[in-house]
C-alpha cells in the first residue's frame, strides 16, 4: 500500500516537473511564436484581400473539391480520423522540417494562413460576413497548436546560429517534442473532436 501511494506520487510528481519544463521552454520561445502569428495574419489577410489568377484560384478549388469527395459520407469517427492525421503530419513535420534553417515551417505558416484567408473570402462571397462565425470553432484550439509547433520548428532551426550548435540543437529538440506531446498533441485531439461534432452534426 505504502509503495502503491509513492508510486503514484512519484508520477504525478515526474508530470508536474515534466509540463514545468515544457511550459517554460514554450514561454522562452514567445518571440518565435509572435514571429508565427505575425507571418500567419499577413498571409491570410492577403490570401482574403488579394486576388489570385484564375488559374491559382482553380487548383485551390480543385483541392478543396477533392478533399469533399473523399470526405464524402463520413462519419464522426471517420472525419475525427481525417482531421487528426492530418493536423498531426502537419505539425509534426513543420517541427522536424525546421532543421532545415527554420525555412520549412515558415513556409507551411504562409501557406496556411493563405489557404485561411482564401477559404474565408470564398466563404464571405457565398454566405455572407456571418460564415466566418462558423469558421471560428474551427480554430480555437487547432490555430494555437499549429502555431506552437511552428515556432518549435523555427526554433530548431535556429541551432546552426549557436557557437555550441549540437547542445543547441539538443536543447531545442527535446524542448520541441516534449512541447508536441505534452501541449500540442492533447490540443490536436480537442479539435479533432470539435471539429468533427460541427462538421457531422451541420
């Protein structure tokens, strides 16, 4: 009984030190995440305001049309699936890819705050203002882990600034992936979740 209750402190004491870390690690990297958000809201106020040519307007509809027809009578369990793995790959990669001098998840923040910006103009045109209401439950939860993860990639990236580039590496890697599981992994499934209750029940 005596062991049973110091196991249990013991991990409930090895959580408590493991999310200190993680939480102060994601508060040391705050700029990077401005630097985040910042790219983000410029690219989709530009995919909103800008128009594209046509042709670039057709391979987005294109896209859009394809992931409708493979989406096409899905269940809750079907669209939780859908919309997990690919938030997930997305933010997992944009971490890992910011090896790459940080080039990668920068791009993957200008795409995506593009696509946003794109789909809410087109979202406006059809249904008025009053649409971007329904994208809002959309994000609540999935912006702020993309976000997080993107600037965790950016980070990583940055190791190659560093006099002593393998401890930074190391420091920012490890930060980057406890910061994944413990933060934006939970966020990814409360999305999920979300948004595939909006998305099945209409």
């Amino acid at each position: 009984m005596v062991k049973k209750i110091k196991t249990k402190r013991s991990g409930k004491e090895f959580f408590k030190r493991q999310y200190g870390e993680t939480f102060k690690y994601l508060f040391s990297i705050k700029n990077y995440l401005k630097i985040v958000f910042y790219l983000f809201l410029f690219s989709a106020l530009v995919g909103f305001f800008v128009p594209l040519p046509e042709a670039l307007s057709m391979q987005i509809f294109e896209y859009i049309e394809d992931i409708i027809s493979q989406t096409e009578g899905f269940v809750f369990i079907d669209w939780f699936g859908f919309i997990f793995l690919n938030n997930l790959q997305s933010s997992f990669f944009s971490l890992l890819g910011g090896f790459f001098l940080g080039i990668f998840p920068i791009i993957a923040t200008l795409v995506n705050g593009f696509l946003l910006g794109f789909v809410s103009n087109w979202s406006v045109s059809l249904e008025g203002v009053i649409s971007l209401w329904r994208l809002f439950p959309h994000g609540i939860f999935e912006l702020p882990a993309i976000f997080i993860s993107f600037a965790c990639g950016l980070k990583l990236g940055m190791f190659v600034f560093h006099k002593d580039m393998k401890k930074a590496f190391k420091e920012s890697f490890i930060g980057g992936m406890k910061v994944f599981l413990l933060v934006v992994l939970p966020l990814l499934l409360v999305a999920a979740i979300i948004e595939s209750a909006f998305i099945y029940l209409g």
